[in-house]
C-alpha cells in the first residue's frame, strides 16, 4: 500500500514516472465515475492512472442534490431493476464504503390542502414500497428507520417554518445523505492512490485511442503521450468531445441556496409536491453548516459551459413551489446562493430528458476508447465495475471481479468508532478518522486553529491539509471543491484572501 496522500510534489512524480510506463488502465475523467473505476481497477491489482483536465469534482459530481437515493423514483416508474440497485448501493455506501461522510436524512411530505388523500395514500404506499428496498438491501432500521405518518404538531415540529393554516400532517420517510459530493470524489481519488493508482489533476486529454492518449500537463504546458492497455472515457457531459461516437442529451438541475434558520428548516428536509403536478416534487435538503438546498429542476440544454448556471426561469419556479407550503412567501432576497449541474443523459431523440434513463451505459468506440456514461451519484460504484470490466475483456487480461464493495473508503469507520473520536463533530463528518490527525494540527499551531473568516466553521489546518493531502493546487479548488465556502458568493470573498494566503505557503512547504 501506498501512502493515500495526493499533493502537487507526488503529482510530478506521478507524471514523470507515466512518461516511461504502459499503465494497464488509463482513466480520464476526475468525477465520481473516474474516480471510482480508478479505484475498481486498483484494487485488482491493475495499474492505473487518471487524468483530470482540471481538479478532482470539478464538474457534475459537486452539483447533485448530495442526496443517496434508494430508488423509490425508479420503483415508481417500475424500473425494479435499477430501484433495488440503488437500495443495494446506497446500503454499500451508508455502511461499508462511506459512513463518515454519509447520514440518514428525515423528509416530510407535508400533507397540505393541496394534496389530495388519495394522492397522500398513493405517496404513502409508494414510500412504503421504498421500505422493501431498504430490507431487500439489509439496511437496519436503525441506520434508516421505517416510514410513518406524522400528525400536524409533529410536522410543524420537525419543520417549523410550514405553514399552519390547513396542515393535516406529513408522511415521513427517511433517504442517505452525503455531507459532501467533491468530498466523496476527493476520497474516493485517495483511496485509489493509496493502491498505486497515480492521479494527476490539471492533465488535460487532446486526443485518445484504445491504447493511449496525448495529453497536455497544464502546470507546465508540456505535450506528453500516456500509453495504456485500456482507455476508460469517464468525462460525464464532455465524454462527446473525446469521443465522436457519443451522443448525450445533457438536462439541467438547479438549486438555489437558502439559510435554514430564516426559512425555520433544522434537520428534516421537505419534499414538496409541484401543484398540478402528480408525483413531481421539489426539494429542501438541510445541510450540516445551516444551509438548505431548494431543488430540482430537469431542463434540456445543448450547450455545455465549464460551470452551469440557474436559469432566472428556474430560480422562480423554485421559490414558487416551495412557497407554497412555508408560513412566508420567498424572494430572491432570500437566495445567498446557487448552483447547477449537467446530467449526462444518452440521448433519445423526441424523449424528455425527464423521462430519459438514469440507467447507465458502456460503450465501445472504433478506435477501442472505453465510454461509460449516463447513471446517477448513488450507482457509481456499479458503473465504474463495469467500465473496468470492459477494459480487461478488450485487453484481454486476466479477469478478475470488482474488490470495491468491502473497501473503505479513507476515513471510514463504523458509526460507533466515529462517535468516540477526540475531535470536533464537523471535522469527523467531513474527514472521519483524519478529523483527529487535523484537530492535533490546530492544537499544535494557533494559527491553523483560526477559521479562514470570522463566521466560517473551516480553519486554517484544513486548508493545509487539503493541499498537502487532497490534492488542492490552487484557491479555487479549496474554496469550490475541498470545501464549499464558494456556494456563497459574499463568504467566497470574504475567505479568499486567507486561503490563497494559507494555499501558497502550503505549496511552498511541499518543495
């Protein structure tokens, strides 16, 4: 076993090491799918690097919902097969792979006069159904309990903003939480690394083929050729741009972030039904520093910029919905911030991008590129198995089945362990047992125990370590990605300063 840490001095070496080497997998992409078939393959005891054009998570993989879903949309729209997929690999993730960075999350289906007691018992009996899922997967109660229906005080207590006038009660269910997408990659990268998996970020791909790929290492803007037995194109919405042969239909989803505190949402999240809409719903998902998410929407678009952004159309349609069962109407005042990610959906013409397939896909271009696409965050795992299973088939290596289902992901530990850590409950929820390495960092040194801004939970210590550890090269990455002060643009700059600050004197530390 390797040491799991990725930093810029083991990236050069990384790169220089690949000039001479055919890697047996070469993985392109840096997002959940990438990631994960970086460490599939690894963990077989293949070599394997992965290239990133620009940082762990930068693309879709930051933007979900952070939400573990155990596929009680799939089961209503009868897709058993990928419903009890998703239970499967939301069990993985909440239990083996990622406890420290996964959780429970209640949600509250308020029952208002605009639902129905028919549609309130057809919700009921679907989120019944969902509860089938988590017994056919073996999740205990105890990690996601049992759905139940909630009186009128008891809805208002678990979500005090609601409004009164006209509450009937709630249907209260439970899904999986991640506290953090980019923070799942970013482990999932190092648990990879800690196999002999080498990651290079800001390694940008020109060209591919089956047996490697010219690429440009935009540190230095070097041309290198990387020679592999198999290529993975694991680019998510770019995946077209490397290989012809792909068609994607990219959809939009927009959130908006809100303050919990304002609103009156603490820990219970509200799945709020679209009005005349059966079984269209929106989101407002609590997250561990205070802040709501108010999602979702699914709009076709064609173009792919680097960084999406709410449509103004979208931003309304969500403060619409959800003021319809808060006891105050919601402005644009109230949005402190947003964010939007691109689906890589296969295309379908003439389908709405609603009703496109979240199954995924791998396909097998002419020149023996390997394409995974489509799926979602929960099914990664499943997604990246099969890429790497193609890649042995096409190569002709010895087979060999996927190791990753009982492989910890770094800082994993059961619930119980993580309960006794000597550390402060937001660092274990971020880093699991490293909390306690990054707790002793601040306690050694004063000033890495100071928050980066008067009013931010995330200190100096965690910068440091995000760059020594995590692989953070610039600002952007530990202000968008290693953290997500960035999701408001007035803590984003208020923080800054600090943190190029703190980046730079980490990096020169590393020479």
């Amino acid at each position: 076993m390797r040491s799991t840490a990725l930093n810029a001095s083991r990236r050069a070496d990384d790169l220089a090491a690949l000039a001479g080497e055919t890697v047996d997998v070469l993985v392109v992409g840096g997002g959940i799918t990438g990631a994960g078939a970086a460490l599939d393959a690894a963990a077989r005891g293949l070599s394997v690097a992965l290239i990133e054009a620009r940082d762990l998570a930068f693309g879709t993989s930051r933007w979900s919902s952070k939400l573990i879903h155990g596929g009680l949309r799939y089961l209503a729209r009868g897709d058993v097969g990928l419903a009890r997929e998703s239970a499967a690999e939301r069990h993985v993730l909440l239990t083996r792979t990622a406890p420290h960075l996964t959780r429970a999350l209640p949600q509250l289906v308020p029952l208002t006069p605009g639902v129905s007691p028919q549609a309130a018992a057809l919700t009921y009996a679907g989120l019944t159904a969902g509860d089938g899922l988590r017994r056919f997967a073996g999740t205990p109660s105890d990690v996601l309990p049992r759905p139940r229906r909630v009186s009128a005080p008891e809805a208002s207590v678990l979500a005090p903003g609601l409004r009164h006038q006209g509450l009937r009660g709630g249907l209260l269910s439970f899904d999986g939480q991640v506290i953090d997408d980019a923070r799942l990659v970013v482990a999932l990268a190092r648990t990879a690394a800690g196999r002999g998996a080498r990651i290079l970020t800001r390694v940008r791909a020109l060209m591919l083929d089956g047996h490697g790929a010219q690429v440009l290492d935009e540190v230095t803007g070097h041309e290198i050729h990387l020679r592999a037995r198999a290529v993975i194109n694991a680019t998510g919405v770019w995946a077209g741009d490397l290989v012809d042969e792909v068609r994607l239909r990219p959809s939009l989803g927009s959130h908006l972030v809100l303050d919990g505190a304002d609103l009156g949402i603490g820990g219970t999240a509200l799945t709020i039904p679209v009005p005349d809409r059966f079984g269209s719903f929106v989101l407002l998902l609590p997250q561990p520093d205070g802040r709501v998410y108010l999602g979702l929407t699914d709009v076709p678009v064609d173009d792919i910029p680097d960084v999406p952004t709410v449509p103004e159309s979208d931003v309304d349609f969500l403060l619409e919905v959800a003021g319809t069962v808060l006891s105050r109407p919601l402005s644009r005042l109230d949005v402190i911030g947003s964010f939007a990610g691109l689906r890589p959906l296969l295309s379908n013409p003439g389908e709405h991008t609603s009703d496109l397939s979240r199954h995924h896909a791998v396909l097998v271009a002419k020149n023996g590129v390997i394409t995974v696409v489509g799926g979602k965050l929960t099914t990664y795992r499943k997604m990246a198995a099969d890429a790497v299973d193609m890649a042995i088939r096409k190569a002709g290596m010895a087979p060999s089945r996927t190791q990753t289902r009982d492989i910890p992901l770094v800082g994993a530990a059961p619930r119980r362990y993580l309960s006794t850590l000597e550390a402060p409950q937001w660092l274990i929820s971020r880093y699991g047992t490293e909390a306690t390495t990054i707790h002793a960092m601040a306690q050694l040194d004063p000033d890495l125990a100071k928050p980066v801004t008067p009013t931010s939970p995330i200190t100096a210590a965690e910068v440091v370590w995000s760059v020594r550890t995590e692989g953070a090269l610039t600002p952007d990455d530990v202000l968008d990605r290693r953290t997500r002060i960035g999701l408001v643009p007035t803590d984003r700059a208020e923080a800054e300063p600090a943190v190029a600050d703190l980046v730079e004197r980490a990096l020169e530390g590393l020479h």
